[in-house]
C-alpha cells in the first residue's frame, strides 16, 4: 500500500485565507486519501505523516513509538541531529526514565488538587477584570487578560516569584518564535535554565509552600530539578494563554455559540480545545517494525502525528471543521495521548473553564477592536495563538 502514495515533500502548513482556526487544507485532503502517508522530513529522512484520528491515537498509546528526542528526524531543515532530553526533561524520554518523573509529579496536578486551586483562579480572573475595566476599552487581551492569569497559577504553583515573570515571558517567547535563528532559541533555554537553577538554589535554602521546594531534597539532582522546573514553567506559561487569547477570538467571531459557553463551561471547553488544537504536531519513532493501518512503519523511522488534522476527522467527529460548543468532544487529542498525554491538563482546563465565562458575563459587548484579518497570529510559532487581541467594549 505504501508503494501507491506518493511521499508529501514537506508538512503542510499554510492555512486556508480566512481562516485563522482551520489546519491547513492539505491535511484535510491527506487525511481523505489516506490516513498514514509517507513525508520527507528536512534533513531528507523519509518518515510517515498521520491525520487519522485513530491512527494518531494508535501511535500515541504504542510503547513501540519511542518519544526520544536523539532518535527523531524533524521538520526543520536546520536541525540535523537532535541530542538527548536534558536531565528532568521527561518529555523526550521513554519508560522506565519518563515513569519516574511522572510518578513524582503526578499527584502535584491531580484533578481534586487542581479543584482546590478554582478559587485562587477566580479571585484572578476577578483582579485582571478589575484592572481591564480601569483602564477603559482598547486594550490588548493577551497581555490585559489572557497571559497574566496562567502566568500567576504556573508561578504561585512552582514558586517563582510574579514580579519576575517579565524576564521568563521574553526568554519564552524567543524559544517558541518560528522566525528566531537557532542559535537563538538555544540561548534563551540555557538562559532559562540558568534563571531555574538559581531559583531551586534559593528554594533549598529558604522553601516555600510549593512544588518545587516540595521536590527539593528528594530523588532528583541539581540537574534533574533544573530540568522539571524549565519544563514546567514554559509549558505552564505559554500553552494556556494561547489558548484563552485563541479561544476569545474565536468567541468573537462566532457570537452565536455564547449561550452555550455560559449554559455549559466544561463542555464548551473541550469543544475549543479539539477546534483549535494549539500544539499541532506531536513525534514519535519506530523502535521497531510496526503495522499501522496497514502500513509497515520500519525500525527508525519518524512519525509526525498531526495533533490538528486528527482533531478534524469526520471519522471521528461530525462535521468536524464546525465550532459547536454544545459538541461532546471528548476524545480530542488536544493534550495528547497515552503515556506522555499532558501533566497539566485539568490545571489548563480549569483555568479556560473559569477565565472565558467570566471575561463574557463582565463584558457582554465585548467586541474586536481590528478587522479579523489584522489579528496578527502565530503563525508557524510552536504553539499557534494570537500575538495581540485588539478588543473593546
């Protein structure tokens, strides 16, 4: 069968004009030939590209797909040989390593703990609606609304202190920008790393209600602790925002699925993270010999899972390129799947579920404050968002 597809020469990636929050159109037309196709990878490897839904969660679920980094083949052309996750960095490391940070970290984000934090997020929430309404209509979302409050509950939950969080909301970005050389993006993780490795130093010293002085004096090293803390905070701090900032353009360009986010928070957020998909492409690689589909994917070859294309199968969901707030989504592989599914998902959840309602009852009329076509985006950036939200009231 893999003899009659013709290899895709590279990922699709360009978004049908108009359209801010559909994949692009490529992937739909993939998907509809075949689910596993074979793609050329930018140092010229040959790998598989995924868009089924099924598929996409058979990879993700097989322990025969090894999430580590020195073994993949990726997209970008300039990175020709990618070296092992640092020590703490669990996310591209395979069982019995990645267990063991998972098993540590695990309960610090369990549904009930993060059910004790929804009080915390809404006197937030409550705080930067406050501060949105002194300051009068015009105002810029992401930065009034929808980066401070994750950015607060990530910090309060490590113990990094807020004031700071200028320094690491720039290192962030520079590591997650498309357009930024590489040499760059390297600079700024080591940059970070170092700003982590001081803050453990001051936690062992004088500990904090936190988890990272909760982790201090345990099984993990210098190292290790330095590894978790990066991993953690950069995650903590761009996904949600994103998501929020993404989410309320989305709202606002779809006004007649208001009702149904205020009649049911939970649901409606399930149904914008699968619409949206903000992290578009998980990696994995063949440890060895697997059929997929019907496809033998070899030993040591790469498979670029389109988290985004997935989330858009008719198979799985109907009409799929729909915003239905009402929609039972789940299943959405929004936050993964399998062993390395997202540590903080229901923290994320739990913040979208408190933050959208909320910013919609205080502001009813809120409305852009641009035409949608100048709502500049992350294009290409590894978590896909807005850069700035124009909106007013």
């Amino acid at each position: 069968m893999s003899d009659s597809l013709p290899v895709v020469e590279r990922m699709p990636v360009e978004r049908p004009a108009g359209c801010p929050f559909d994949p692009p159109a490529r992937l739909a037309e993939l998907r509809s030939r075949a689910p596993v196709t074979p793609l050329r990878f930018g140092d010229g490897h040959q790998g598989w590209l995924v868009t089924g839904h099924a598929q996409a969660r058979a990879v993700l679920a097989d322990p025969g797909f090894s999430s580590r980094h020195e073994l993949m083949h990726l997209l970008d052309p300039q990175i020709i040989e990618v070296p092992p996750a640092g020590p703490g960095q669990f996310i591209g490391m395979d069982a019995p390593e990645h267990t063991r940070y998972r098993r540590l970290l695990a309960g610090k984000f369990t549904v009930r703990r993060m059910r004790s934090l929804a009080e915390r997020v809404q006197r937030l929430t409550a705080q930067y609606l406050d501060d949105m309404a002194a300051r009068g209509p015009g105002v810029d979302l992401v930065d009034a609304y929808a980066f401070p409050i994750p950015a607060q509950m990530i910090c309060e939950l490590l113990g990094v202190p807020f004031s700071e969080r200028a320094h690491f909301q720039h290192l962030g970005a520079v590591a997650n920008q498309a357009d930024v050389p590489m040499e760059d993006k390297l600079a700024a993780f080591q940059e970070m790393g170092g700003y982590i490795a001081d803050l453990v130093e001051r936690k062992r010293a004088r500990p904090t209600d936190d988890l990272l002085s909760d982790i201090i004096g345990g099984d993990l090293d210098h190292e290790e602790l330095v590894g978790v803390g990066s991993l953690l905070l950069g995650a903590g701090l761009d996904t949600v925002a994103n998501m929020i900032g993404l989410s309320t353009f989305a709202l606002l360009t779809h006004p007649d699925q208001r009702d149904a986010l205020h009649a049911d928070p939970e649901r409606a957020v399930e149904e914008l993270l699968r619409y949206l998909t903000i992290a578009h492409t998980g990696f994995r690689v063949a440890l060895t010999d697997i059929d997929l589909d019907g496809i033998t994917i070899g030993k040591g070859q790469t498979v670029a899972v389109s988290l985004q294309a997935a989330n858009r199968d008719p198979a799985r969901f109907a009409s799929p390129d729909a915003l239905d707030l009402t929609r039972q989504a789940a299943g959405h592989l929004a936050f993964s799947h399998g062993a390395h599914q997202c540590l903080g998902q229901q923290l994320a959840r739990l913040e979208m579920k408190v933050a959208l309602p909320a910013l919609f009852e205080r502001f009813p009329s809120l409305r852009l404050d641009v035409p949608p076509q100048e709502v500049p985006l992350r294009a290409g950036d590894d978590v896909y968002g807005v850069r700035r939200l124009p909106v007013a009231w």
